[in-house]
C-alpha cells in the first residue's frame, strides 16, 4: 500500500480532456481504468494476504473490505460516480493502511520504485531528444541506436534492481549489528552486576573473618566451606550466563535466516505476479489489435465487391443498350434497303435506261459495305460483353437473326 498521508489525485478541472477516468483501489490506494482494476483487485489482496502471512501472528489484521456506498463505476459514468467511489476507496484504505505492517513495509519498496521511475523518466526524456536530432541526423543508423538504448534502459532496471538489493541488505546488517551490540551491553551489564555481587560478598565474608577471628577452628572450617561454595556458585553462574548468550544468538541467527528467506520468496512472488499481470494485457491487446484488423480487412474487401458489382452492371447496361441501338439500325437499315430496290425496280421498268442502273448499283453496293461494316462492329462489342460475362447469351433463334 501507500503512505496514508499520500494525496490522490482524482479526475477535476484540471484533468486532461483526453486522459480516461481512473478507479482507485481500496486496498493499495493506487488508481487503474475501468477495464483492469477488477484484475488487480483480485491480485493485490493476493499480494496483502500473502504479506500478511509472512508476520508474525500478532502483527497479522484482516484484509479490508471494499466499500459498498456507492458502486463500482463503468466506462460512461459520470465524473461525480468516479469522485464518489474513489473518495469511499480512499477512506477503506486510509483506515486499513494505518494498521497494517505490510502495507507500511511496502512503502518503502514503493518509494525505491518511485524514485528508481522518476529517474528512468528523466533518463527516458534526455535519450528522447539525443534520438530525435540523431534521427535527423543519421537515420541510417536508426537500429544499432535502438539497440544500444534498449541495453541501457536493462541496465538501467538492474542497476535499481540491485541498488534496493543492496539498501535492504544494509538494513539487516544494521539490524543485526544494532542485536549484537544490545546483547553485549547486557551480557557487560550482567557481568559487572555479578562482579559487584561477588565484591559485596567478599566484603560481608571480610568482616565476618574479621569479627570471628578467635572462633574455634570449626567456625574456619565453615567459613571456607562457604567461599568455596560461593565460588562454585559464581562459577555455575558465569557458565550459565555464557550458555544463555551462546543460545539466544543462535535463535537470532535462525530468526534472521528465517527472515532472508521469507524476503526472498516474497520477492519472487511479486515478481510473478507481476509477469502474469503484463502477459495477460499483452494478450488482451493482441487479441483488440487482430480483433481490429479483421473488421477492417472485411469492410474493404465489402467495398470492393460493391465496387466491382455496380461496374459490372454499368457495362451490361451499356453493352444491352448498345447492342439495342444497333438492332434498330439494322432494322431500319434493311428497311430502307428495300424500299430503295422496290423504287429501283420502278424506275427501271419506267425508264429503261441503263446509266441511272448502273448509279444505283454502286450506290447500293457502297451502302451495302457500310452496313456490313457497321454490323461487323456492333457484333465485335456485343460478343466481347458477353465473354466478358456481362451480357446473357442469346438463343438460338436470336444467334440466326444476327
């Protein structure tokens, strides 16, 4: 989680117009869109469930429950359903974030990361403006750029990487150091008692030597009893002492590998979660993108049916009405023809004269070629539509008449 202090920006005057609406999450406080923040719900209580786990059972809270004032908003709701449900979001998270020790150890992971970003954008921003005059420059070596930039930005990722590694490797150390020094103040703290202890004794021993100088040899005899008893006793304590330091640093050094590894498969844990959080929305996008592209495929190649469809029936209407036209014309043709050799008749049986016959015939014959010319043309076009498929054929009664 985030710091309960940390400001949340919600959507307000200032908000771009282009930017969609985000959803904030009641349990880490961070903001995701409409379409992947029921995804990271479900991953970030993993998460907080699973942290919670690695405490020990005092320190453990419940996992908080998401708000129920207002519903959980929708592409196409308004502004006011955001601010309502991100503000109840906030309050849920806000009251669980003070309680919970893994939401404030994550702070700190996520203030490296933030730090790490913000100087990766930096970086980011420099090498963009170096690519854009070095594409003006030399776009010949357009790839060998690129591939030196995406090595940096790995090395960028694993420098950060092992800067936090090697903060928190830090911090147990002086975590262990701090241990160990309390543990020999104590132990200086129990010696120096156990010193003053045994001096007092030495003291009290001295004046009971002191005043019982002329006892009997008996009372010497107990009296030294007693200091080697004393000495045993001092001695028993010493190594008692010595076994109890020796034990509670093992216990720490069990505790303290006990720590490393659990740090170290939590680690692991976020880091698969979050593979599994970036292929899911690689393949979301895939499959949008394909999605996409096939609807665009379809609608072109719909197009360009209608297209070849009305051009095919613009030329079989043309090619009917053309081959229409000429029917009339050689209708009209023969016609003519006939009235013309019905008047030629007339007038040879009239005038007998041979001058305007032999007139009429190369007339005729002239008017005979044309038309066969004519014919020779429309029968060309007319056949031609029809190979091409955009006439129907003709019968055969129709075949014979042309």
């Amino acid at each position: 989680g985030a710091n309960p202090g940390t400001q949340v920006l919600f959507p307000g005057p200032n908000w771009p117009a282009w930017a969609p609406l985000q959803i904030a999450c009641y349990a880490c406080g961070r903001q995701f869109g409409t379409a992947s923040v029921l995804i990271h719900q479900k991953t970030c209580l993993k998460k907080h469930a699973w942290g919670s786990d690695l405490l020990p059972a005092k320190r453990r809270v419940a996992l908080p429950e998401p708000p129920t004032a207002f519903a959980l908003p929708v592409s196409g709701d308004s502004e006011e359903a955001f601010n309502h449900y991100n503000n109840d979001a906030m309050d849920v998270y806000t009251t669980h974030a003070t309680v919970c020790r893994y939401c404030i150890s994550q702070e700190k992971i996520r203030r490296d990361e933030e730090a790490a970003a913000a100087a990766a954008a930096e970086a980011e921003a420099a090498r963009r403006r170096v690519a854009e005059e070095e594409r003006l420059r030399r776009e010949a070596e357009e790839s060998a750029r690129q591939d030196e930039e995406e090595r940096l930005r790995r090395e960028a990722k694993e420098a950060a990487a092992r800067r936090r590694a090697e903060e928190e490797e830090e911090e147990w150390l002086r975590r262990e150091a701090e241990e160990r020094a309390r543990l020999e103040a104590e132990e200086a703290v129990a010696a120096a008692e156990a010193a003053r202890r045994w001096a007092e004794e030495e003291e009290r021993l001295r004046r009971e030597v002191e005043e019982a100088a002329a006892a009997a040899a008996t009372a010497e005899a107990a009296r030294k009893r007693e200091e080697e008893r004393l000495g045993r006793e001092a001695e028993e304590a010493a190594a008692t002492a010595a076994a109890e330091a020796t034990r509670k640093r093992a216990e720490e050094d069990e505790e303290r590998r006990s720590r490393e590894a659990e740090e170290r498969a939590r680690l692991e844990e976020e880091e698969r979660l979050r593979r599994e959080e970036e292929e899911e929305e690689a393949a979301r996008r895939r499959t949008e993108e394909e999605e996409e592209e096939r609807r665009r495929r379809e609608a072109e190649e719909a197009a360009a049916a209608a297209t070849a469809a009305a051009a095919a029936e613009a030329d079989r209407r043309r090619a009917e009405e053309e081959e229409a036209r000429l029917r009339r014309e050689a209708k009209e043709e023969e016609e003519a023809r006939l009235r013309r050799n019905a008047k030629q008749q007339t007038f040879l049986r009239k005038g007998g004269g041979t001058t305007a016959y032999d007139q009429t015939e190369k007339k005729l014959e002239r008017e005979r070629r044309e038309a066969e010319a004519r014919s020779d043309i429309a029968h060309f076009s007319v056949k031609h539509a029809r190979d091409q498929g955009k006439l129907a054929p003709l019968g055969p009664r129709s075949e014979r008449n042309d």
